[in-house]
C-alpha cells in the first residue's frame, strides 16, 4: 500500500483515522452528545489544515524531520498523533460532563420547613395523635409537627423512598434522629379547650390556616385532655410521598414525630437535618433552620399548611398514653 508523501494528505489521512477511529466506540461508551462534537472537531479542523496551506509551516520541528526523513512512516506518525489529540479531547470532555452531571445530583431536591410546632416536654403536648395498640385506645404526644415543602430539582421525576429528620441546637450538630409519627394512619388532636361548644356541628367547623413561622408550646395537663379538638391535615408528607414527583415540582405536607429523649430542643435556633432519597438511588441532606414567620399574614404564601376542624370536642382522658418510640410492654 501507498502512504500519501503530501503532507496535506498525510494530516487529512491520520484525522479522518482517528475521527472513524472514535466514532467506533460503542454507544455504552460514548455519549451521543460526546459523539457528534467530536465529528464537529474533526471536521473543522481538516477545514483548517487543507484550507491554510501555511499551517503547515508552524508544525514542530521534529515532525517535519520525521516527514522528510521517512516519507512512509509519516502517516502512522500523523495516525497516532491525531489519535491522541482526539482521545485527550474525548476525556476532558467526559470529565467535564461527568462534572456537570456530578453537580447536578448534588442536589437533587430543594427543602423548605415553612411551619414548626416544637413542644418543650411530655408526656402529654398540645398535639397528640391517637391510634389503637396492643393497649388498646393509645395516645402520644407529638414533640415536631411541621409543614414541609419538598421540590424536585431533577429533569425527570423521583419517587421518595425514603425521609428521615433530626434536630439539633446548633447547624454542625450532633444531632438526635426523630422517629415519625404516621399521620395517615392516626388520629391528630389539639388539646387545652376550656369550654366545649358542641353545639357546633361538624361540617360547620372551620379550616385552620398555620402560617409559616415558629411555634413553641408548654406541656399539657389531664385536664386539657377532656378537652381534645380533632384535626385534620389538609395533606401529608407520608401520602405524597406515595407517588411520583414531577420534575421540577413541588409537593409539601404536615409531618409529626417524636423525641427519645421526650423533650423539644429548648434552645432559642433549632436546626433540621432532613435526608432525602429516591429509588433511583438520589441521596440529599439539607439542614433547615427554625422557620421564622412574617407580619404581613399567611394568605401572602401560595402553599400554606391548614387543618381542618374534624369535628366536636372530645374527652380522650380515658386513653392509655405512652411515648410513640417506647416499646410496648411485654405480655406476661
């Protein structure tokens, strides 16, 4: 076989070897994208060469001895020279878009605690959420209640699979992890009326808007739990977490959880640390301050947490009570 002795020709013949040479690379490799800019280089640059006869003149001087003196072998010289250049090209632009791609991902979701309830002690609070149990009629005091706003930064939809909390009095730590208190499947409560209206009737009750801000609240006594108003979030986390999140989308809910140490952080900045991830394997963690409300009243926010009166007082004194995250007590 006949190399070509034209330098011209023998640059036109190592670019186009090594352009095919690249464009070889299986898909699984090689981005599409990645693909067509290289076609794109290589094209504008035997552009270049053939239409600037006088590039020629400014190649090294050691090429140019290697040309002359072995007419034959400067075409596997030009050959590997051009493979090169377009591989190193290939790999900062890999590198570069693996960066982007990297950066993205680092935060795959924006947070946002718009509403916090945070009660100082046990074991009775101004929320208490009821359920059945092993002890029959049970209720719990709710130490966290908030209203939460999740938002999917991602170009595709995310299902979350999982969200967990925890609190601190300084934005480093250490942190106590919360335990969640499943809403959808009970009974929310606020207690301390004085003086029962029943005469109210259930679909005449009003919804309840809980403006964004911080809210603390003092420990409840026997007596307030004669006087239990049902509540009923206008939707929660744990239900919208259930389906998918549109791109670039919001979704928010009410949230309740507990406190091992039966206590909320008494100090005057509370901290969040809210985990976040999907079943695509995306993981954020975003640490959230105490929410602080504004004087120009919640009907200026467009997603504002409410709660609906679910009907009359109730007397819940008889229930058993108990710390959501004790466990139960064993059966002799």
């Amino acid at each position: 076989m006949e190399w070509p002795s034209s330098r011209i020709d023998t640059w036109v013949l190592g670019l186009v070897t090594a352009g095919f040479g690249i464009l070889a690379v299986p898909d699984s490799v090689m981005l599409y994208q990645l693909r067509c800019a290289i076609v794109l280089w290589v094209f504008a640059l035997l552009l270049f060469v053939c239409g600037f006869p006088a590039v020629q003149g400014k190649i090294s001087t050691a090429y140019r001895r290697i040309a002359e003196s072995y007419p034959r072998g400067a075409p596997v010289v030009t050959i590997l020279v051009g493979l090169v250049v377009v591989m190193l090209l290939v790999r900062g632009s890999s590198f570069f878009l693996k960066s982007n791609e990297d950066l993205s991902q680092e935060v795959p979701f924006g947070v946002e605690v718009r509403t916090a309830f945070v009660s100082d002690s046990g074991p009775l609070t101004f929320y208490m959420v009821s359920y059945r149990s092993p002890l029959g009629l049970t209720v719990s005091p709710v130490f966290y209640l908030m209203f939460v706003r999740i938002t999917n930064l991602q170009d595709v939809g995310s299902t979350i699979s999982g969200f967990e909390v925890a609190v601190s009095e300084k934005k480093e730590g250490p942190w106590e992890e919360l335990v969640s208190i499943p809403l959808f499947t009970s009974s929310l409560y606020s207690l301390g009326t004085s003086v029962p209206d029943n005469s109210v009737k259930p679909e005449d009750t009003p919804t309840l808007v809980m403006g964004p801000g911080a809210f603390r609240l003092t420990a409840m006594t026997m007596e307030n739990m004669k006087y239990a108003i049902p509540l009923r979030p206008d939707r929660t986390l744990e239900s919208e977490f259930s389906k998918p999140i549109p791109p670039h989308s919001p979704i928010s809910g009410w949230v309740a959880f507990d406190s091992r140490r039966q206590m909320g952080v008494a100090a005057k900045e509370i901290y969040f640390r809210i985990t976040l991830r999907d079943t695509a394997g995306k993981l954020g963690q975003y640490v959230e301050p105490l929410p602080i409300g504004r004087g120009d009243g919640a009907s200026t926010y467009v997603d504002t947490g409410m709660m609906r009166i679910d009907g009359r007082v109730t007397d819940i004194s008889s229930f058993n009570v108990k710390y959501y995250s004790d466990p139960f007590p064993n059966r002799k």
